[in-house]
C-alpha cells in the first residue's frame, strides 16, 4: 500500500525554517532544529503525558501564527503545549520579550529557591543553574525570608527536599502514570503548595525511582547516592542487564569512579529526558560492575558540567550562529574588525612577509 | 428609570416559591423555546440579542455557544458558574437568592439551545444557604414538568446538578471549574483545547455566569430585537452592579448601560452619593481585578467625555487611562481611603488564591504581598515602587490563566494612578501609619489631552 505522504508544516524559528510533522509542538520543532534557539523547559517532559505548560520558562514569541493568519499571537504562548502552524513564525533568543519575560520568570523560580548548591546533590546536573547561568540576575532583588519546609525521606530510596522544589509537576505524572495507586501529589495550593507525603504510598512501587531522574533540581534525589560524590568526579558509562521486570528497559547509565558504581540512572538524552523508565531494582540495588554488561562510555549530553570534561562523544550545538545573527546580540562573538585595528578586512595578511606589524597596517590605511 | 428584566419580580412576595413566580410570568420562556424554537433558533436569538458575557470577560454569548462542538453520541454540557468570589462582586448571590427560579428557567431554555441534558450549577462553597435555595427550586421546577424527561412533550430531557466547591477563587475559572466539578484539584488548564471543544470528561461544554443565563429568559420572552434596543453600541440589555464601599446605598442595583458614572453613585435611585458628604476619591468598577481610576478618570474619560456604565465607555482610555467593565463589582473610595492599604489587601487575595501551577503567579504574588505590606507599614524603598512595577509586569500576561494578569492589574494601576501616595509612604514613614495621604489632586480636573 503506497503509504500518503503527509503534508509537512513550514515553520521559522529565529530566522531558522524546518519542516516538520503537523502535531509538532514548537518546542520539539526547535529541537529537531537543535543549539541555541531551543528554549528551556523546565517542566514539559515528552514521556509524561499532560505535563507542560506550568513553568513558562519556554515562553516564546508567535510572529506570524501561519500562512492562512499570518497575526502575530498577542501573547507569548508556552512553546512546549503549543502546536506549529504551517508558516508560523516563531522568535525565541531573537525576541527581547521573549528574554524579558524569560529572565523575570528565572527570577520567580529562583526567589524561593534556597540557593544551597555547594550541598546539593543535583548540582552539576540542574536545569535550574543552567537556566540561571543563563538568564538570572548575579544578585537577588528578593529581601524576604525564603520559603523552608522540612526534608522528608520518602521510604529507603528517595528524600524530598521541598524547598528546592520548582513544583514542575514532573513527579507527580510519574507517579500518575507508571503506579497505579494514586491521582495527585500536591497539597494546598499557591506558593505554599508542596508535593504531599503521601506520595509514600506509592514509594514501594517498582518504578517510582524514576521520579528521581525526572526532577529538573535537587528536590527529590537518590538516597543511596546522596553526599557520596559530585557528578562532575563520577564518569558516566552506558550499561545494561537482563531485568525480569517485564517494563523495565534495563538499559541504563552506570556512574563510576574509580571502580566503584556510585549511582544508576536512566539514559538521558541531549535534553536530560530519560530514554526510557527504569526498574528501582536496576537502580538502587545493583552497584557492582558485575551486574552489568558494559557498552562504552556516555555521550554526555548538554545539561551537565560533565560535558565540560574531556569525555569522548561530547555533543556540540550545532552551528547555527550564521543563521540566527541576524537580529540577535550574540553573547561572546564580536566583530573584531570593529574592535581592532589589526585584523582589517581589506588586510590580506598572507602578503605580508613575516610576522606582521601594526605599522603594515597603518601604511594600509594611508593609502 | 431604568428598565428592569432581570429584578423586576425581586420585591414580590414570595417570588422564591413555585406558585408565585409561575403566576408571575415564570418560565414562559421555556414554554416558547422548545414548543415554537430549534435550539439554533434559541442560538440565533442570543446571537442577535448582543448579550455579552456577564462573568467578567464580556464574550459575546451567542458566539461563544455557536462554538461548542456536537460530535456524534457524545453528550455536552451547559455549566453555570456560581462560584462568585471576587471581591467586590455578589450580584449573582442577590440573583439566586431571591430568583432562584429565574436561573433555573435560563438554564432550562440555555440547556436546550446547546444539547445539554445534563446541567451543573458550580455554587462557590461559602454559598451554602443558596445551594439549599436552588436545590428547593430544582426540585419544585421538576415536580412541575420543566425538568425530567420529555419536557413539554418536546422530546428534550434535562437535568439539573448543584455543585458546591470548596472556597478557592480560582475554580470560578472555567477550566479550573471544570477540572473541581470532576473531582479533581481545582488547577485551571492550559488552552487549547477550550471547553467548547474539550471541556467536562472530555464533553464540549460551555460556561455562563449565573447572570449570563439569566438574561436569557427577557431576551427569548421580550425578543432579541427589543433586547438589543435596550443600552448603547455594544452593551445590550441591562446589567446587575453590586456597589459597596463608601456609599450611602449598597447593594445591587440593575441598570441599563446608558446611565453615567456620576449618576450611579450620586443618583438618589442608585448610589444615593457619598457619606458625611465626603469626597470621590477613586473607584474600581468592575470588581477587584480591574483597573482602579481615580476620580478625575473615572467620572469623565481622557477625551474629556463623561463617562458611562457600560463596556465600551469604562474601557475607554484603555489601561493607561480607563478601567473595564469586568464583573459588574462597583467599589467607591472616598477621600480618606489609602489606595496603598487596599492595593496590599487585593494583593494579599490574589496571593492567597493563586492555585500555584505556573511559577509567575505562584511566585510573584507572594512578593508583591510582601513589598506591599512593607511599604504600607512605613518599611518601603523608592526602589520597591519600580520593583512592584517590574513584577507586576513580568507577571502579566506570561501565565496559565487570568488570574496572573488579575493580580498584576491592580498593582500596575495603582502605581500608575497613585505613585505619589505610593511615595509619600515611603518619605513618611511614621505619619503613614497615623493618617492617610487623602484627596490629594486625584479629584482635579485632568488636563485637556
Ligand atoms: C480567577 C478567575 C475567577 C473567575 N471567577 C468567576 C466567577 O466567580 N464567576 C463567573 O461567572 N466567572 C468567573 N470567571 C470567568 C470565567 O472564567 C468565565 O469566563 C465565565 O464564567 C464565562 O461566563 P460568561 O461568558 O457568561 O461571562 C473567573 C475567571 C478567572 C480567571
Ligand atoms: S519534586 Fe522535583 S519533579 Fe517534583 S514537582 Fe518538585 S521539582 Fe518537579
Ligand atoms: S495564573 Fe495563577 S491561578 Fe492561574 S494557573 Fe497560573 S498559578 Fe494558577
Ligand atoms: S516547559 Fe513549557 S511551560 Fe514549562
């Protein structure tokens, strides 16, 4: 049967066109497009069903809406639960509203946010320090007295740290979605809500370790793990086992160092989204090499100061400045032409003999 | 004199029960609808008639039903929205309280005109008097034949629930309504899809204020055409205004939007003007999260026109210089209001309400309570006037639903309208504490533009 070819969606993001699937959510559509035009997202998570929406950190512009309406959208939209349009055109790190609205929202995230990374074990991995590393102020202009609430261990594996909690929602869709005992994780509301404890109920499940990997900070992190190393110490690998728990993909990333696993995680992607779920057995109760068979080291992915280490297979953005310059103020490029005498355009440094001076330049410029 | 459709029968005796408000005229409406009209036809009149909706946002209410989607087998719903928590609104109580039948009636013609055979009613929680008023008046309606199956032999089945929610603001948001009344937490969602399309279980529905439906009786039984003709440009029909503050006369009054500002707080038959015959000083007109004006603002526009009770004229200006018409919850200041203190009181609701989904909302309310309360209480920066500012800003438009922009509206006027008071807190810091900033100019005649 000759299958139909779809018609495919055109849509422009910051001056980058790309075809792609009708259904796409902006957000997906810039990330097939990859580097620095992807907005953060803090809450979206593909395999989580209705998550998304909430922490409008991935606020973008719609400049055109599509070719049959080409208005612009009065409002930013939440690029991760709105759908292209054919002809959309989209501004994201091209649209000073956009990085307006984007850093205030950073700074919403962040003014209850203990801010104790030197002790936290998310740190090195956080999306929130990404994204303040990005967008955030060096200061607070936050004077009052930060939201605290106690630590909770959540059964032998998990601990809650409500404090750092940016109230994603992630966690609460997995324990929705992969247990079957319970329906909501959060209690009271505002910005006094918190992930309830009895969220404890469903901690004996099988796969509830994953909310561990789904948290973008260090709101609910791994008890076996925890205050044993930095990440940045540790080297990923990629492993797996045959699990018997029929869900389980098994498939997982092993963090060594030395010879020793520290941690088991599930494999994230360039987004820091896991693969696939992961079993709490693969992942808290199997730490010896020999659990494993090893398949090579981890192509460390965008979200972790790992990639600044020296690790093979390390992902760069793709080349995309040429194309997106075009309006934007680029944060470490600069016209040298314009700032040096020495590097003029009109300069064919190959004709100078030897090393060149600045008086071959001078000379250049009489003429 | 205004014309009333709505109270007209408020004042006669026992107009709660049945047998009276039958005899009154009661649901002659639902008589004509399904015995003479297609629900299209019911459709089309509300279309014609030019009312808007009364909840707040002003949609076009025949528009907004012509969107509900019909697919094949599977049921929709028409939900009342009762959960009236705004400060400043209780039109919609003063409604259901004395003609509860009159809601019943709309929803019945509403509910046939959309396909809906199952009917909710949202009551806000705190209304628990009300709820056993409208459950009395459902159960007379049905035991009279206007609900059950079959109704007037039409072939239209219909049944009416009464919901109560549980005291949180923002289930009068639609979808946050609509997520409570299927037992969940009350989380507005995030649109597309709207619930014309998507709505309760997955069902089209469409939500109408209390006010909204009840404006349907007048409109089937008087026409849409004569309906139209009541009230200017845009603004058909009459509208419920509850006014309180300083007032000598709150209360609810129903007025058709031709009157003006002045005349509605100092006409002997509304407002009846201002105690100890102090001074306007400032007013929101259409419940707490729109825009306050001062009172050189408020009783005339930026052009210089006098300003009138309606949509159009309140929002005349737009933000910068006018105000909007909103839910019809009227508040007055007098001269020896501090806008500082009330600005923090709404913000302190907004913070409270905030159903904490989006960071924006969650986070920025909470600091804009804060910065408030310091600067009322002689603790404020020059500083924290541009901060407030910046928040409010950041807050707006940036969020899930319109409660952000609800918080952020009030604070963006008052900073705008009000800076001087706003700085006068911060240079006295004592006297603030002991009096207030007063009249000031906020009454003088505004500069030709
Ligand atoms: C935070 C919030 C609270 C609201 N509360 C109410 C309410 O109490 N009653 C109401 O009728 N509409 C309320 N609305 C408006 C509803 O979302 C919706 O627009 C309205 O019920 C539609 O009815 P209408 O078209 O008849 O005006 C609220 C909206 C928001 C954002
Ligand atoms: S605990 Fe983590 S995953 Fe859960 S809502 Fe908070 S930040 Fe999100
Ligand atoms: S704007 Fe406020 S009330 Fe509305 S969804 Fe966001 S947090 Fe909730
Ligand atoms: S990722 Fe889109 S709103 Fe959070």
């Amino acid at each position: 049967m000759a299958e139909e070819q779809k018609k495919l969606f055109k849509v422009t993001i910051d001056n980058i066109t790309i075809e792609v699937e009708p259904g796409t959510s902006i957000l997906n559509a810039a990330r097939k497009i990859g580097g620095d035009i992807v907005p953060p997202a803090m809450c979206y998570y593909t395999r989580l069903k209705g998550s998304g929406g909430k922490c409008r950190t991935c606020l973008v512009e719609v400049a055109a809406g599509s070719t049959a309406d080409p208005r612009p959208m009065p409002k930013l939209v939440a690029s991760c639960r709105t759908n292209v349009m054919d002809g959309m055109v989209v501004k994201n790190i091209t649209s000073d509203k956009v990085i307006d609205a984007r850093n205030g929202i950073v700074e919403f995230l962040l003014i209850n946010h203990p801010l104790d990374c030197p002790i936290c074990d998310q740190a090195g991995e956080c999306h929130l320090q990404d994204l303040s590393y990005e967008h955030g102020l060096e200061g607070t202009r936050y004077e009052f007295p930060r939201r605290i609430f106690e630590k909770h261990d959540l059964g032998p594996y998990i601990q809650l740290h409500m404090t750092r909690c940016i109230l994603c929602f992630r966690c609460v869709y997995v324990a929705d979605q992969l247990t079957e005992k319970r329906e909501h994780g959060i209690l009271d509301r505002g910005d006094h809500s918190e992930i309830a404890t009895y969220i404890k109920k469903s901690l004996d499940h099988d796969f509830i370790g994953n909310v561990i990997d789904v948290c973008p900070v260090g709101a609910l992190t791994d008890r076996t793990f925890r205050f044993k190393n930095r990440v940045w110490f540790t080297k990923p690998v990629d492993a797996h086992r045959e699990c018997n728990n029929p869900k389980c993909c098994g498939k997982v990333t092993l963090w060594y160092r030395g010879e020793e696993v520290f941690r088991v995680t599930a494999r994230k992607d360039q987004w820091g989204e896991v693969d696939d779920w992961i079993c709490n057995e693969c992942r808290f109760e199997k730490k010896l090499t020999s659990d494993w068979v090893i398949e090579g080291p981890t192509m460390v992915n965008r979200h972790s100061v790992i990639a600044q280490g020296h690790y093979v297979g390390v992902e760069k953005p793709q080349e995309v400045l040429y194309d997106v310059l075009d309006g934007r103020k680029p944060r470490l490029f600069m016209d040298i032409h314009k700032i040096s005498e020495v590097n003029e355009p009109g300069r064919d440094l190959s004709k100078i003999e030897g090393p060149a001076h600045s008086t071959d330049f001078v000379e250049h410029k009489n003429k | 004199m205004g014309r009333k459709l709505l109270l007209e029968k408020a004042a006669v005796e026992g107009i709660r029960s049945y047998e009276v408000y039958r005899r009154e005229g009661g649901y002659l409406s639902v008589e004509k609808a399904l015995k003479n009209m297609t629900p299209d036809q019911v459709t089309d009149e509300v279309k014609k008639s030019g009312l808007r909706g009364r909840g707040g946002a002003g949609f076009p209410t025949g528009l907004k039903w012509s969107f509900i989607a019909k697919p094949e087998g599977i049921p929709r719903h028409l939900v009342c929205n009762a959960d009236e928590s705004e400060p400043g609104t209780f039109k919609d109580r003063y409604l259901m309280e004395f003609l509860p039948h009159l809601l019943i009636e709309g929803l019945i013609v509403s509910s046939y005109a959309l396909g809906s055979n199952t009917t909710y009613v949202y009551i806000r929680g705190e209304y628990a008097w009300i709820l056993e008023i409208l459950e009395q008046a459902i159960a007379e309606a049905k035991n009279n034949g206007w609900l059950g199956k079959n109704i007037l032999g039409s072939g239209f089945d219909c049944e009416i629930y009464m919901h109560r929610g549980a005291g949180a603001y923002i289930c009068g948001e639609e979808t946050a309504l609509i997520e409570s009344l299927e037992g969940k937490r009350g989380n507005p969602r995030i649109k597309p899809p709207f619930p014309a399309v998507k709505g309760a279980w997955d069902r089209p529905t469409v939500v109408n204020n209390v006010e909204t439906l009840a404006a349907i009786v007048p409109i089937i039984n008087m026409g849409a055409e004569e309906y139209a003709k009541i009230g200017v440009g845009k603004s058909t029909g009459t509208k419920l205004i509850s006014a309180c503050g300083n007032i000598n006369k709150p209360g609810v009054y129903e007025i058709d939007m031709t009157i003006s500002v002045e005349e509605f707080i100092y006409g002997e038959e509304y407002c009846g003007g201002i105690p100890g015959g102090k001074r306007l000083k400032a007013c929101i007109p259409g419940g707490s999260s729109v825009p306050i004006l001062p009172a050189n603002l408020l009783l005339k526009t930026a052009k210089g026109e006098t300003r009138i009770m309606n949509y159009e004229s309140l929002s005349d200006g737009g933000f910068a210089k006018g105000s909007m018409m909103g839910s019809g919850g009227f508040i007055v200041f007098d001269e020896d209001q501090c806008v500082v203190r009330h600005t923090l009181t709404l913000a302190r609701f907004y913070h409270h309400e905030s159903c904490g989904q989006c960071s924006p909302c969650r986070e920025g309310t909470g600091w804009m309570e804060k910065i408030l309360k310091n600067i009322e209480y002689g603790k404020g920066k020059h500083s924290d006037i541009d901060l407030l500012w910046d928040i409010q800003r950041k807050i707006e438009g940036n969020t899930i639903c319109p409660l952000g922009d609800a918080a952020a509206w009030p604070v963006a006027a008052a900073i705008r309208h009000f800076r001087d008071e706003f700085e006068w807190h911060v240079n006295n810091p004592v006297e603030c504490q002991q009096h207030n900033y007063g009249l000031a100019h906020y009454a003088d005649a505004l500069e030709p533009a």
